[in-house]
C-alpha cells in the first residue's frame, strides 16, 4: 500500500482534525492486518465480526479477504472514513456513530450473533469515560457469545483484564511503531 494515496491523504486529514480520536495518522500495515486476522478464531455459520474504530479499513479488507465479507459490522466515528469503508465494503454493515455504547443503536438480534469484536480504538487518547463505556459494552456482548475482541495498539498495556476480561494472548509485530494484538475474553 502506498503511503500517500488518496484514502491515507483522508486518514490523515481526519488526524487532523482530532488526533486524539483517531489515534494515529496513517491506517495499520498489511503485516498487522495479516497477524490479526491468522489470529482471528473461526465464526459459525450465523457468527458475525464487529470491528469498532474501523477507520478506512486497513483491518475490515483483512477480515472481509477470509470470507467473511458478509460478516462484518462496522462502528467509524468519521464520516470521510464512513464513506472510503461503504465504498469498499458494499456487503458490510456501517454505523457511523461513536463506538461507546454502541450496544444502543445496534439491535439485540445482531449482537446475540457477534462472535468476535475487532478494535482499534485508541484507549489511551479517548479517555477513561468512554473507555469505559466501550469496553463495558464489549464484555455485555462477548459474556453472551463466549466470544473474544482482539484489539491491536500500539502499547503492551491494555485496559480489558480491570473490566473481567481474561487474556488469551499478546503478540508483537516489529515496525515503527510496534504494534501489539491483544486477544482477550470475556468471564
């Protein structure tokens, strides 16, 4: 992926705008994206992904690349990024809406069937409000579906393991910056 095309060009732009919501200023690597999704569990048949903080879809062309483009449920604050994700992705559902509390706009029915939560929320930037609004969210909706959010950072340290969530495993993938992929589960 070239660093200076058009969609990075938005990205950045909307770093801009609010650095401290978007969290970086250029979307993740191939090589994240590529660890993560080898990470990833397998969904059932009726199992659906959410991703929040879904960006420009650095991560959502992973997840819908290993068939589960029918799959996906995208939570994107910005709206520049909201209109690159539903151009993309035409088969994956998008909210344009803040990700704390997002068990309020999305129906009971969708998220009875979330298997796995993909995040790239910027937690140590967004605050402990909505920090814990989202992670609380997070953990209503995997306890119900013994799922896992796999969370990618670019710190060691996570907030999930204060919020009940138990840690299935960390790994690292080396670049500048380091970025870490953290899966944790629900108890």
């Amino acid at each position: 992926m070239a660093i200076f095309n058009k969609e990075n060009i938005k990205f950045a732009k909307s770093w801009i705008k609010n650095p401290k919501r978007m969290g970086t200023f250029l979307p993740l690597s191939s090589k994240v994206g590529k660890k993560m999704i080898h990470s990833m569990p397998k969904v059932s048949d009726n199992g659906l992904i959410l991703e929040i903080g879904s960006g420009s879809g650095a991560l959502t062309e992973f997840i819908s690349s290993s068939n589960n483009a029918d799959k996906i449920i995208c939570v994107e604050i910005d709206e520049e990024l909201c209109k690159i994700l539903q151009k993309k992705f035409p088969k994956a559902i998008i909210h344009n809406k803040s990700a704390s509390k997002f068990n309020e706009y999305i129906p009971n029915d969708i998220l009875n069937n979330v298997e796995v939560i993909i995040s790239s929320i910027p937690f140590m930037s967004v605050g402990k409000t909505i920090t814990k609004e989202i992670i609380t969210s997070c953990v209503d909706v995997l306890k119900s579906n013994n799922g896992v959010i796999i969370h990618v950072a670019y710190t060691p340290f996570v907030p999930f393991a204060s919020y009940g969530m138990k840690k299935v495993f960390c790994k690292s993938v080396w670049g500048i910056p380091m970025t870490y992929i953290h899966c944790y589960k629900a108890i």
